[in-house]
C-alpha cells in the first residue's frame, strides 16, 4: 500500500503528490523491500542542512534550497528558467531522493534497527556515500517518473552543468568502489550502488562482500562452514576502509583535494578487497602441504606472529583474512551480525558512541 504525506507535514504538498511520487520510485528503482518513511515531511532546524531522515521515519528539508525551488518549478512550469535554476531545481529533486533512500530497508528491519545501526559513528561514511553517489545516478530517472514531460526537459538538460555533489570526501569513494567491484564481478557500477542503496547502512558493506565472494571461485573453493567467516571479514574491511574517510570530511586544507583522495581511497580500497579474494583462492586451491607452506610463509613476513594462515579445511575456527594475508587496515571493532527474515538484512555493530538522531546532507560543495 502506497503511503501518503501526513497531513500535519509542516510542509505543504507540490505538484499534488510529488513526495509521494518520488517515495515510489525510488523504492521502484532501489529494488528494497521496504521504505521506513512515516509519512511526515517538515523543515531542517539547522542553517545551511538541506535535508534530514531522522530514525522515527521523518523527513525534513531545507525551505530555501529544497522546497522554495521544487515550489517555484511546479508553479511555473518551468518557463523563464535559467539555467542556474534548472540546476537549482534538479539538486532540489536529487535531495529529495537522498533523503528517501536513507529509509530504504530489508524485509523485517524496524525503525528501532535504524536507530542501533546509527550508533556507529564510522559507518556514516558508508552511508551517505553510497546514498549520495545512488541518488545523483537515478535522479533522470526518477525524474522521468514523477515530473509533467516539460519539467523532466529541462531537469535532464542540465544533466552535465549540475553543480557539486555533496559529500566530497565520501561520495567518490563509493562512487569509485562501485565502479571497481563491479569490474570484478560483471556488473554496472550503477547495480553495486542501487544493491548497496537498498540496504541500511550496517549491511551495505556485506553487499559488496557477497558480491564480491559470490563471482569468485570461493563458492566452490571454501568449506560450507567457513564461508560466512571469509565474507563476514571481507565485509569488516570494507565498513573500515570507509571509515578511514571519516576523518577527511573536516580536512580544511586547501592543498588537499577531498574529492580526489576519496575516489584514490574506493579505488584502493575495492583493489584491497580483490587481493583477499584472490589469495583466499589460491590457498582453498592448493593442497594440505601448500597450504602450510602459505601459512607459515605468511607468518614470517608478519614477524613469526603468533596468528595467521588460514585454517585447515578440517578445522571448526573463525578465519581471520587479516591474519593471514598481512591486511594493513586497522581492526574492526564492530561486530558484524546477520539479521532480518530470510537473511536478507544486515545489522549489527557496538552502541559506541551516541546516537546521532539523524542522517543529513549538507549544502552541495
């Protein structure tokens, strides 16, 4: 059942029924089993935030940047537009999208499950770089969908004069990792993105893991009871390879080029990820002798370190990627659990640090 803008939304309804429209076809479009929007839509509380999707389901944007120009766009129909309010009038619906897919989730994952996932601070990076690169890719076509045939013109015109994307430091990370795992496994980098998109921010690493084990030879290769180790590391080093990143979003440096060390680190980091795959293949496709020699060659270049080396294939104990292929990325102190009905959710992680309330976007730079 389609769900409708509550009546006490602070802010009013647009081009009857637009929010409902783009709700839809971004559920459409992500292929997610659900939206946790509530209904309610108001107004950001904090100058220069263009938008807002709280863990009770809300959504709120900014009335100068967002709802002035989706406003103005549908009053006029688009005509005496320049091209500057074109711009202003898509990144006005891109944001609109971004807030709605924040909402997205698997079958069974509640508003409660957003709100734990949301207490680790590091997986914000993640988020809304996946969030952010997913919605500047389908905004033509959930444009399509939801404007008059004359607003969607003028809306796809300005498809290469669109201004900043926001999240320098993260979005072309995600952007450039999607691009790489899809490389490695067949697919468009759009598809890893909208997989990624569809699943809240505490299972959009596992996406990529699966993928990326799932078009490898370890299907084959692995013990049915050693698989959920190796994909369950491989998605710990990706939720801290984009942890990492945190810290670039406050870098005010002028020498430093946000955009670019974030697309450098999704590259790396994508390539990082393919290196464990690959070694994890050639040692589940080696015998019992050179599976030794691996481990204990591996343990030399570690320093003769007391862990390492994947197990033998008789062995009933967790595999530790890091251990074995001497990964350089700090260890993960979240804990990664599988949940939700069918195993099609993804949740888990340490209530470290407080809940930030909110997931946002910031003005576009």
């Amino acid at each position: 059942m389609a769900l409708r803008r509550r009546h006490d939304s602070p802010v009013p309804d647009i081009g009857n029924g637009l929010f409902e429209r783009i709700q839809q076809a971004v559920l459409r479009e992500s292929g997610a089993a659900q939206s946790l929007w509530n209904g309610w839509i108001g107004y950001t509380d904090q100058p220069g935030l263009r938008g807002r999707a709280d863990p009770a389901g809300r959504i709120s944007f900014d009335q100068d940047s967002v709802i002035e120009p989706l406003q103005r766009m549908f009053a006029t129909g688009g005509q005496g537009a320049t091209v500057r309010d074109w711009i202003r009038f898509r990144n006005a619906l891109k944001t609109v999208i971004h807030e709605y897919t924040h909402l997205l989730a698997p079958k069974g994952v509640k508003h409660r499950d957003r709100l734990e996932a949301m207490k680790v601070p590091e997986s914000k990076a993640i988020e809304e770089g996946v969030t952010e690169a997913w919605s500047q890719a389908v905004v033509d076509r959930v444009a399509r969908q939801v404007l008059p045939r004359a607003l969607v013109e003028g809306v796809l015109a300005v498809q290469k004069q669109r201004g900043p994307h926001s999240y320098p430091a993260w979005e072309p990370a995600a952007r450039a990792f999607a691009d790489q795992v899809g490389i490695e496994t067949g697919l468009d980098g759009d598809e890893v993105l909208r997989q990624m998109a569809g699943q809240q921010r505490d299972g959009k690493p596992w996406v990529a893991a699966d993928l990326l084990f799932d078009a490898s030879q370890l299907p084959n290769l692995v013990p049915v009871k050693e698989q959920e180790a190796i994909r369950e590391e491989l998605a710990g080093e990706i939720h801290h390879g984009f942890a990492g990143l945190m810290e670039l979003k406050d870098n005010a440096d002028p020498a430093v080029n946000r955009r670019s060390v974030s697309r450098q680190t999704g590259m790396e980091l994508a390539d990082f990820a393919m290196d464990i795959v690959r070694s994890a293949e050639a040692y589940y496709g080696s015998g019992p002798e050179q599976q030794q020699q691996q481990s204990r060659g591996r343990q030399e270049q570690r320093g003769h370190q007391q862990t390492g080396g994947w197990p033998d294939q008789d062995q009933e104990h967790d595999v530790n990627l890091r251990a074995a292929f001497g990964a350089q990325l700090p260890a993960s102190e979240a804990v990664r659990v599988r949940q939700g009905e069918g195993g099609d959710g993804r949740s888990g992680g340490p209530n470290s640090g407080p809940a930030t309330g909110r997931s946002t976007e910031p003005p576009a730079r």
